[in-house]
C-alpha cells in the first residue's frame, strides 16, 4: 500500500511532469476512480488550467492549478502516478489521463480502485475534504507528536496508522518505526513514558526521511521490512526469530527480544 514516502514520491512525478504545464486533455478511462465529480465536470474543471506546485499530506497528493480547483488523489492499496507520452500504451489499469503540454502525459493507476480522485472548488473544500486527517506525520513537531498521543487509547500500532492521529503512517512504516524504537506493536500507548515517546518520535523523524529519499519503504538488508517476507525471518539487529501477528487487522512483524513487553524496569 503506498504510504507517505511512496506518495512524495509520486508528488515529485507530478511536480516534474505537469507543472506549469496546461492540462490540454483528460481522459477518464474509468469513471469508477472518480469521487463525488462526474467525468463532465472533471474535464471542465481542468482542461485548459495550468498545474501549479503540488503538495502532499499524509497519503494525500494534492495538485492545485492556480486560483483554480484542486484535484485530489489517493493512492488506496494499489493507486501510482505515473509519467507517460501520449502515444504510449495505455496500460489496463490507467484510469485517467491527463495530457500537459502537448508531450506528456500524466497517469493515475490503479488495480483495485479502492480510492480515487476527488475535485475541490476551492481551500474551504480541500480543508472539508481533510478535515478528519491528523497532522502530517514528516512535518509534526515533538510537542505535537506528544499531544496526539496522550489523547489516544489502544495499542501503539493501531495508534499509529490512525490517520486522524498522525497522516502518512501504513503498516510498513508502523512495523519499522517501532522496531527501530524498540517498542512492542501491542504496547497499550497509555502506558509508554515520557523518554519512549520521545525515543519514537526521533526514529519514526529518521525512518520517514531515509523512506522518503528512497521513494518507498525500502526493503534493505538493515532494516526490519528487509527481512519481514524471508520464509524465516531475522532480526537484522539481534539475530532472533521475527514473529508474526496482527493488530489492528494488519499482518504485524516485531522482534521479541528487541520489543519488550513493558516499559523498562
């Protein structure tokens, strides 16, 4: 599923490939990635406008065109951006085109279509269409990151990939940021102290900029999402047997010698 790190990175796709380019042509191949605009509407709003710079929260791609709407994206499970030329296969799974430029064309695509694009009339309609979304996990400060936290029950795990808590943090990144802090993913967040809350602060803040240079979670041989698929799994730090779980309806992997179960005596 992409999360913060792959949707900067399809945030530079578009950066590079539409803007300041006019969209000339949309071509919406399929209607059902369209959320709450219809195919008429979409192509009114936008052909003719000129993608401005685009930003992200959370999971969240936002493309402005300058005084104009802002069309929104969301990756769901298997949602990318991609960068084409106008005489390029269309691929099976490219559900709408936007033709910059002339020479370029920009892709949203997507298997299982489970989220999709959104159409904002102006910043009082992105803000609604954001408004149950928490701050953006790379740009929260300490204070913040501890206030979200202190007003949340449950396990830490689940804690982290509510999106109304913190915006950007899948599971990937769950597992991984809790491996490096060595906390356990069933850790009830009530019970970490002060220096644990701080401790995983500072590693999801070193995880998430060494994802987002990588364009992805990325699966190396010192991190924990390197090892997470091996038929027997390592911890790449102790060398124990990973074990495998879920919470929060997601496959968990942690380390039990490196995530204790309990705070420090």
């Amino acid at each position: 599923m992409p999360e913060l790190p792959d949707v900067e990175g399809f945030r530079r796709v578009l950066q590079s490939c539409a803007k300041g380019r006019v969209v000339q042509r949309v071509d919406v191949r399929d209607a059902g990635v369209l959320r709450g605009v219809s195919v008429r509407r979409l192509r009114d709003a936008l052909e003719g406008r000129r993608f401005t710079e685009p930003k992200r929260h959370g999971k969240w791609l936002l493309a402005p065109t300058g005084g104009g709407p802002t069309l929104l994206l969301h990756f769901g499970m298997t949602g990318r951006l991609v960068c084409s030329r106008p005489h390029d296969v269309v691929e099976a799974h490219d559900r709408v085109l936007f033709t910059v430029g002339g020479d370029r064309q920009l892709r949203y695509r997507d298997q299982r279509k489970l989220q999709g694009l959104w159409l904002a009339e102006d910043d009082s309609d992105v803000a609604r269409l954001l408004g149950r979304q928490g701050p953006d996990a790379l740009a929260v400060d300490g204070r913040e990151f501890g206030a979200a936290l202190s007003s949340r029950r449950g396990r830490i795990k689940s804690v982290l990939m509510d999106q109304s808590v913190l915006a950007g943090l899948g599971n990937l990144l769950a597992d991984e940021i809790l491996w490096c802090a060595r906390l356990r993913p069933t850790r009830p967040v009530g019970d970490l102290t002060q220096a644990e809350v701080r401790r995983l602060y500072t590693h999801m803040r070193r995880t998430l900029r060494s994802a987002v240079t990588a364009g992805c979670v990325p699966p190396y041989d010192s991190w924990l999402t390197g090892h997470r698929d091996d038929p027997v799994p390592a911890c790449p730090r102790c060398g124990g047997i990973l074990r495998r779980s879920r919470v929060a309806g997601r496959g968990t992997v942690w380390c039990p010698r490196c995530q204790p179960d309990g705070p420090p005596p």
